[in-house]
C-alpha cells in the first residue's frame, strides 16, 4: 500500500511499576487479560501470534529486546481488507516515577489513526497505570 494512504501515531505515559513487570505482562496472555479486561490469546516470543480484545486485535510478534522492545505486525477487524498490517514498536524506559511506555504505530490506513491513539490511551493506558498501581500495592 502506498505510504500516502497511511498514518502514524505515538504517545507516551508512565506507569507505576518495572519495566520487566510490564514487559512481561504485555506478552502474558493472562496478564494481557487481565490489565484490558478483555479475553487475549499471546504467543509470547519472536514469530509468535496473538490475538486480544476478544480477536478485535491481531498480529505477530516480530521482535523482542527483553525489557526494552517489542515489535509487532498489527490489525484490527476494521482496516480495509487489502490494507497491509501496521507495526506496533513498544518501548520501556525505567524513570523515577516508574516505566515510560511509548507506542510507536505506524502504517494505520487513513482516517484511522486518531481513534487508535483515543484507544490506546483509553483501553491500554488508562486500565494499566490502574493495574500497575493496585498491584505494586
């Protein structure tokens, strides 16, 4: 697909745990679940599949730096059908304050990036600086 045809978002926030704890529960399909709420099935390594959001969201994970990067291919059930995957680059920085988390995502078909970033911020960011904290506890 033409580059022209496409978008890309990036957003940070910092959440109140490690960034080996995050990592980690990025990948965990149990941990996946539990911080969205929502059912997710994770490969958790290079070449592995996963599916989240109850199959709304679906890739590959292509690269992992533990504790530092993740890449993934991703998709979700409303990209055109002859759109290619966009690419997820997860980064985790520890701080003072904990881990910064920034979502690099790129190659969403047009029109679609804004509510990605409203997604991100609402589905991941928001329930995870939640989980994280209740479970430093």
């Amino acid at each position: 697909m033409n580059r022209t045809h496409t978008e890309s978002i990036s957003l940070s926030t910092v959440l109140p745990s490690t960034p080996e704890k995050i990592y980690k529960a990025w990948l965990s399909s149990k941990e996946h679940t539990a911080f969205t709420d929502s059912a997710a099935e994770i490969e958790p390594h290079a070449g592995g599949k996963f599916s989240v959001w109850d199959g709304y969201i679906t890739g590959k994970t292509m690269e992992t730096e533990p504790f530092t990067r993740i890449v993934q291919s991703w998709r979700t059930t409303e990209f055109p059908a002859e759109s290619e995957d966009s690419l997820l680059e997860i980064l985790f920085e520890e701080t003072k304050k904990g881990t910064k988390i920034t979502l690099n995502h790129s190659n969403i078909p047009k029109g679609q990036g804004q509510q990605y970033k409203q997604g991100w911020e609402e589905f991941y960011f928001e329930p995870m600086i939640m989980y994280f904290g209740l479970k430093k506890k």
